[in-house]
C-alpha cells in the first residue's frame, strides 16, 4: 500500500491537483468515490462552511475522489500525511482500527454522539493512535440488500451470491449468503450476467447506476441504521492548527451533521419515490425472520469486535446505544 503511494507522489499526480493557497493554511481533501456520486453530496458543503467560517486562516480545496488517491488508501494517506483530509468509509480502514467498526451500530444522533465523554470524543482519541484527527460524520442513511428475486424467508438466501464491500461482508455470511467483492463499476455487468444476485446498498445510487432495472426486491429493512463516512484528517497537521482555529472547526462540523441528517432524509424519501415509480418492490418476512435478521446484523459485528478489541466492547455497546 505505502509503494503505491509512494508511486501516486512519483507520478506527480498529487502536485498536479493540489493547489497551494498564498492565505491561511492549505488543506487538501479527497473522497471515496468521485464527487458527483450521491453518497459525497455533502462533502462540499462542509468544505464550504469551513472555508466560510475560516476566511483567511483556513482554506480547503477538494480536490476529487478515487483517480487522486484510491478509496482505500486513503486512512493511509492522512495518516501518513500524503493528503490532509479524506472523506472515508470506517470499513475502509478498520484493519488499521478495528473499533471504528463501530459507527454504524450507533443507534444515535451525530449530535447525540457528541455529548461530553461520548462516542464522538472516544473515536477522536482512538484515531489519534493512527495519526488521524477524527472530524466528523458527512453521510447518514441506512442499508439493505437487494436482491433478483423475492426471498421467502431467511434460507432461502442462503448461497445467494450477493455483491459486497468491507461493511456487508460479516453480515451476509451471517444470512449464508455468498459475498462476493466486486468494483463498483462493474456491479451492472455482474448483475446482468448472473455472476451475482443481488447486492448490499443504501437507498440512492442504485438506481441511477442502472442497477435496479435487473434487481427490483429489496428487503426493506435497514440493517444498519447509520453510516460509516467520515471526515478525517492528519494529526499532525490537526495539532499544527491555532487553538481557535481546531474550535471553530470542532464548532463548525458540528453545526453541520445535523444538516447532513436532514439532507440524506430527504434523499431517501425522495429516492424511495423514484425507485416505485420503476418498478422496485419492497418486501419483509414474518416478524420473527425480520427479527433474526436484524439481530443477525448487530450481533455478527459485535462478535467480530470482540475478537479485535474484546476489551472495548462494552464501552462501544454503551457508547452506541446498544
């Protein structure tokens, strides 16, 4: 990982997209995915708001999404101090913190999370043992697995092959499905051609993807309830801030989450619209398999966690509210 970085800097593609500002502190950030996708929608407004609220002292560019760093070399690439700020799935980079597996048991607000002692302050102390400032939450939504056809109960998705990434593995392997880790830009193709079907998603973005016009059944029941993007940045750079500068930051990401609650709400009820309107079909099981299901989701994950950081469980239980 650390040579392909290394080869990213070789290449100048960094200096080639990095601008350098002549006031107040040059930040650089990346996401993901590329920034038109609808799960980065409001990367830029925080972008936005902290260049507003910083006028002078602090001046972010977001300079793009996976063709400037990889998704998943990017925890690396902050940690390291080759890009400043990433905005970055926890999964992405739970081999180097187990515990951020975390965020998306929380069964709280973004807001919730930031009282004194909490969920927020704890994450913020734990990134700091892999050189990375924890920010904040930029994306919130739930997830649920689509699939080809109806399933009537819980075995009947045993050995589905289903397409995954990092968040769904333990889950779908807790139904008996299949998992199967396949590049975003190739899902329709293997959608199509049967290699899997069905796979895990929030809401929005399946159906713009083209997805949906061969899997149309969604289990509707979000399995979990909050996402895992994430603001992050280098430590070192964090710590090099003015005090009042970090505060305004801390102030202002704050004051942001819940316009990114509201957002992605609003998202959903409108995407789930959309998505009638072309055909996608929503459908549980009985009370006692929507059950399982659900517990299946939470309990596979805490399992995991208790095998990394067995130590840390029962703060991270209470912490999200579990």
């Amino acid at each position: 990982m650390l040579r392909s970085l290394r080869a990213f800097l070789a290449a100048g593609l960094l200096a080639a997209t990095l601008p350098v500002h002549a006031q107040g502190v040059a930040l650089r950030a990346v996401g993901f995915l590329p920034k038109n996708h609808p799960v980065m929608a409001m990367n830029q407004v925080w972008v936005d708001d902290i260049n507003a609220a910083l006028a002078g002292k602090v001046k972010v560019t977001y300079v793009g999404g996976p063709e400037v760093i990889p998704g998943l070399q990017q925890a690396e690439a902050v940690s390291r101090g080759v890009i400043d700020i990433a905005f970055n799935p926890t999964a992405y980079y739970q081999s180097l913190l187990p515990e951020v597996s975390a965020y998306i048991l929380s069964r709280k607000t973004p807001t919730e999370e930031r009282a004194p002692n909490g969920f927020y302050d704890y994450m913020v102390k734990r990134h700091e043992t892999i050189g990375i400032r924890y920010l904040g939450r930029t994306q919130t939504g739930s997830f649920y697995i689509w699939t080809k056809d109806k399933a009537a109960d819980l075995n009947a998705l045993k050995g589905v092959k289903l397409r995954t990434t990092a968040l769904y593995d333990r889950f779908m392997k807790g139904l008996g499905a299949v998992p199967v880790t396949i590049p975003e830009g190739e899902v329709y193709t293997a959608l199509e051609g049967g290699t899997v079907s069905g796979f895990g998603w929030p809401v929005f973005g399946a159906r713009e993807r083209g997805w949906t016009k061969v899997v149309r059944n969604v289990i509707d029941l979000p399995f979990f309830g909050a996402s895992n993007v994430v603001a992050i940045m280098n430590n070192d750079k964090w710590k090099a801030l003015p005090a009042d500068v970090q505060r305004r930051m801390i102030e202002v990401t704050a004051a942001f989450e819940p316009k990114v609650v509201k957002h992605y709400d609003d998202a959903e009820k409108a995407e789930w619209a959309q998505l009638e309107k072309a055909g996608v079909v929503r459908y549980r099981f009985s009370d006692a398999e929507n059950k399982k299901y659900l517990d299946t989701a939470y309990n596979v994950e805490f399992d995991n966690l208790a095998t990394k950081v067995p130590d840390q469980v029962p703060t991270l239980r209470k912490l999200t509210g579990n």
